[in-house]
C-alpha cells in the first residue's frame, strides 16, 4: 500500500511537472515566523491606515496572522508587554526576507512610525515537524 500510495504521489508530481527531489527539498525548510511588538499610539490611524497596507503586503508574500492583536497578550513574566503584539507565519525564513526586502522594511519605516513605535521585530525560524 505504502508503494502504490509512493508510486500515486511521483505520477502526480511527475504529471505537474514537478520532480520527486523537487518536493522532498521544498519540505526540508520548517516555517518561519515574525514577531512584533508594537506600542501603537494613534490606533485610528494606525488600524485605517498602516494596517491595511501591512496586511495586504503580508498576504501577498503567502504569509498569514498566527496570534495577536490590540490588548490581546497578557504577561506570565518580565515586564508588560506593549499594546499591539503579532504573531505571523511564513513558508519559511527566505519568505520572510522576501517580505522585509520586498517592502515590509519599507512600510514600517514610512507609515508605521506615524502611529506606532515597534518595540522589536523578530524573524524565527521554525522547527522540524516530526
């Protein structure tokens, strides 16, 4: 059964002109994931104007939000954490220098700094699902 479902897989990806090491290379990289920590201070401006730039941006590079929000992270430990905390995900960490490169370190420097003021930005890379 294995064999057939093997053989089913390399005849579909064969068939769509995609090579078996190919696939098994395209699934060695763990997702990726990109951690802000923002202290919004005009949060109109912010969610009317910054925000829907950002995240058109951010689905445009594959990417999509994890976690977070306004007033949505509570502290366990160390200090308080600022208003706005997100949580998005990548394919992988080249998707995120993508994303930086292709206008996400462009975003923040002219709209974001209007409205809020970024604590940190964090690009992690993933583990292996095993």
């Amino acid at each position: 059964m294995r064999r057939t479902l093997l053989m089913s897989v390399t005849a579909f990806a064969l068939g769509a002109g995609v090579t078996v090491p190919s696939m098994i290379l395209s699934q060695a990289k763990p997702p990726a994931y990109a951690l802000g920590l923002i202290n919004v201070k005009d949060e109109d401006g912010y969610k009317n104007k910054f925000l829907p730039e950002a995240q058109k941006l951010i689905k445009e590079h594959g990417s999509v939000y994890v976690a977070g929000g306004f007033g949505k992270t509570t502290r366990l430990d160390g200090e308080e954490p600022p208003n706005r905390v997100v949580l998005i995900r990548f394919e992988n960490d080249d998707a995120i220098k993508k994303w930086w490169e292709g206008g996400g370190k462009k975003l923040q420097d002219e709209q974001a700094s209007k409205y809020s003021e970024f604590k940190g930005l964090w690009a992690i890379q993933g583990v292996e699902a095993k």
